[in-house]
C-alpha cells in the first residue's frame, strides 16, 4: 500500500457547501481563491448551443488553469488542487438546457417555474491537479431530481429568502427548497456541489490523506 504524500490540498471555489463537504470527509484544505484582477465571471459564461456535460467540464478545466497560475504566483508550497463546478440541466428545454445562476429575482422566478415538476438533471464535475506539470484528473457526476409542482406564491416566497441567489439552478437542496424535491436519483452531495465518492476516488489517487 503506497502512502499518502500529501496531507492538505487547495481549494479553489468560494462554495461555502463544498467546503462543508470536504470538512466531512475529513480532508484538510486551504484556500486558493481568486486574485481582484481576475475575471472570474468570464470562465462561466455560456457558450451558445453548449450541452450541459461539455459546459460542466469545460467550466472546471478552465478553473483549474486559473488555480494553478494562481498557485504559480502565490509561492506557497505545493499541493493537490481541488476544483468543480456544478450546473442545472433541462434536457430539450427549448429556451436552452442550462439553468444558470439567476441574474435577479425574475430570473429566479423563470428558472423555478421552468424546474415546477419536471425531473432535471444537476451535473457536478470536480477536478484535481495531482503535479502541477500534469493534466488535472476529473470527474462527472449526474444526478435527477424531480421537482414538485410550484404555486406562484410558493415560488415567491422561496425568492423572498434570498436562498435562489448565487445558486445554480437557483435553488439549493440543503436549504429551504428540500421541501420541493420529492425524490432523486444519484448523488445527494453532488447536486450540493461537490460528489463524495468521486471526489474521494480522485483524492486517492493523487494520494491526499484525510484527518
């Protein structure tokens, strides 16, 4: 059994959800989050036509590229770089499969209702940079989640929080909007934002250790 070289990794995302999730699995991490001259928004722009698996992993490389020259101009010492995105998917929605961060509370209010029962699909892909001459290694993970049928008011309501904001698909199912989810299909931590079991299959492999 090889042992583990490194016994903390860099974060790089701003979720506040993934960092619970790797505080669960017991894994050690510090913060490699953007620099004010980087343009962060720009990586997660839509292409036009772009199908949601191709987004998702397109997103997350382009997260990793940034990291790693973040890390080039930090000098801190090395080690494993986690990254991931995670995006809402309503296959042949003829106003585009991905549902994105709301820009406001309309938004958020046409998303919702395009998600009012239907099933939809949250695609979550996480990255790691094992050497920072090497390609990351990454996975994708998709889950199903059916959605119950949503008056206005409820929809309002749920706005009202404030919990749609800054989430894709502008809801979260750790939160408030649990109520609305009947059943899934898949991984529950990856429809947070960060699969367990994907995430611990490619921390093994660039041999990170836990707590």
């Amino acid at each position: 059994m090889s042992r583990n070289l490194y016994s903390f990794i860099y974060l790089a995302s701003q979720s506040p959800r993934r960092q619970e999730l790797l505080k669960q699995m017991g894994i050690h991490f510090e913060m490699l989050l953007p620099l004010p001259s980087e343009d962060s928004e720009s990586i997660e722009a839509l292409l036009i036509g772009e199908k949601a698996r191709i987004y998702v992993e397109r997103v997350t490389l382009a997260k990793s590229d940034a990291a790693i020259l973040r890390w080039q101009k930090s000098g801190l010492p090395w080690a494993p770089i986690l990254c991931a995105d995670t995006t809402v998917s309503l296959p042949n929605s003829p106003e585009g499969e991905i549902l994105g961060k709301p820009a406001d509370a309309a938004d958020a209010a046409r998303i919702l209702t395009m998600l009012s029962g239907k099933v939809h699909e949250v695609l979550s892909c996480v990255a790691v940079t094992a050497n920072p001459d090497e390609k990351p290694m990454q996975l994708v993970q998709v889950s199903e989640v059916q959605f119950a049928t949503l008056s206005p008011e409820q929809i309002n309501s749920y706005i009202a929080s404030g919990e749609p904001f800054g989430k894709a698909g502008a809801y979260g199912i750790q939160g408030l909007a649990g109520a609305f989810i009947p059943s899934i299909q898949g991984s529950y931590s990856g429809i947070m934002g960060l699969p367990i079991y994907e995430t611990q299959l490619l921390l093994d492999r660039a041999q990170v250790g836990s707590i």
